[in-house]
C-alpha cells in the first residue's frame, strides 16, 4: 500500500489552517505539522521532512512575505521538498520568484480556489511528485504581460493555449480533457511546441516540458 502524502502546513489564521488540514485529511493526505508562523515553517521541514510543505506568503515574523521567503529557504535547503503558497492576491512576480529556475514541484495557489478541495489536493499530489501546480489566473496573467518579439511569437494561438495548461502543470492526457480533444491532437501540439522554441529531440520529453515552461513564464 502506497504511503500517504505528509504535509507540513503554515499559515497565521486558525480558520485558514483548519480548512485546509481537514481538506487533505478526508483527501487521504496525512498532515504531520501545523505551524503559525515562518520560522516555525523552516524548522517543521528541516525535522519532519515532509513530501510537502504549505504556506500563506504573509506570515509572522514581520506580515509581509516572510512565508514566500520560508519557501524559498525549504527549496533552496530540501530540494526534494514539494512547496505550495497560498496567496489572497494575484502576485505574478510572486510565482516567478518561488518557480525560480526550475517549476517541478511548486505551486502557486490563490486562496479563493483552495474553497475547492479537489483543486487543492491534486495539487499536494501533483507536486508531491515533481510536477507543477499554478493557479490559471496566475498564468493567465504571466501570459498577459508585453514581451518581447521571440520564438513564442511563432506559436498558434492552439499552441499558446497548450503551452499555458502546460505551466499549470496539466500532463498531455490532462490538457486533452481540459480541451476536449484526443491525447494524439495534443502530443502533436506539443511536438510542434518544441520545435519552435528550439527544443530538440536530444533532450528528454520531460526535461523539454520543464524548460518550454520556465522560458514561456520567464520570457
């Protein structure tokens, strides 16, 4: 039998902190520690080495984004550490700071979405497992932002759209459900990705969809 998920969970606001720990419970999600505040957060991981860890970005000490700093010390301390930020408002630099220079296992989540169990605990497990969980509206609003002329201005407006569910961290056969449309359509979409940015068949499907996605958000 496989061994639940065990979370370590930080967030100032006992409601927040109840919600969500009973949300993973009845997902099935064992979590190990609740903390308060920022510090606390880092120490929780360092000794209970969760699969893991959630956090609010505002936290004690300080009230400002002492819990996105937390997680940036898990990642940078345990790198086999999945971590999740929960956040009340659309911060897009906010996500590009916690993805850094590698998006697996990190989400970026906002809080209103997290009233949805099911988006919070597919998240725990699509992180847990390397891959990516950020919110649509967060990429939505990375996609949004004026770039400059590049190889994404080669991109179909389809291929664009796969690309975005991409960096949500939708696997092929998830990006086909989303659009209705056959795992085949969507592999093809994706090849013609990769080509277009220059990602050739030497590398691995999987290193490929991770650079795809960082340089589409970072772009």
């Amino acid at each position: 039998m496989k061994a639940a998920i065990r979370v370590v969970l930080g967030d100032d606001q006992p409601i927040i902190r109840e919600g969500v720990t009973t949300i993973l419970t009845r997902a099935g999600i064992d979590v190990v520690r609740v903390v308060d505040n920022a510090v606390d957060l880092v120490r929780a991981a360092a000794e209970d080495r969760p699969d893991v860890v959630i956090t609010d970005i505002v936290m004690p000490p300080g009230d400002t984004d002492a819990g996105l700093r937390a997680a940036l010390a898990v990642r940078a301390a345990h790198p086999g550490t999945g971590v999740i930020v929960l956040s009340q408002f659309l911060e897009a630099g906010y996500a590009l700071d916690l993805v850094g220079d590698d998006p697996r296992g990190v989400g970026y989540l906002l809080k209103e979405k997290v009233a949805e169990p099911e988006t919070l605990s597919d998240a725990v497990h699509r992180v847990a497992e390397g891959g990516s969980a950020l919110d649509s509206d967060v990429i939505a609003s990375l996609v949004g932002r004026k770039r400059a002329a590049g190889p994404f201005d080669r991109l179909t407006p389809k291929e664009r759209e796969v690309l975005a569910l991409m960096a949500e961290g939708h696997s092929n056969s998830g990006i086909a459900a989303r659009l209705v449309v056959t795992v085949p359509a969507i592999e093809r979409h994706v090849t013609g990705i990769f080509l277009k940015l220059g990602l050739h068949p030497t590398e691995s499907t999987q290193h490929r969809r991770v650079v795809a996605v960082l340089e589409y958000l970072k772009s």
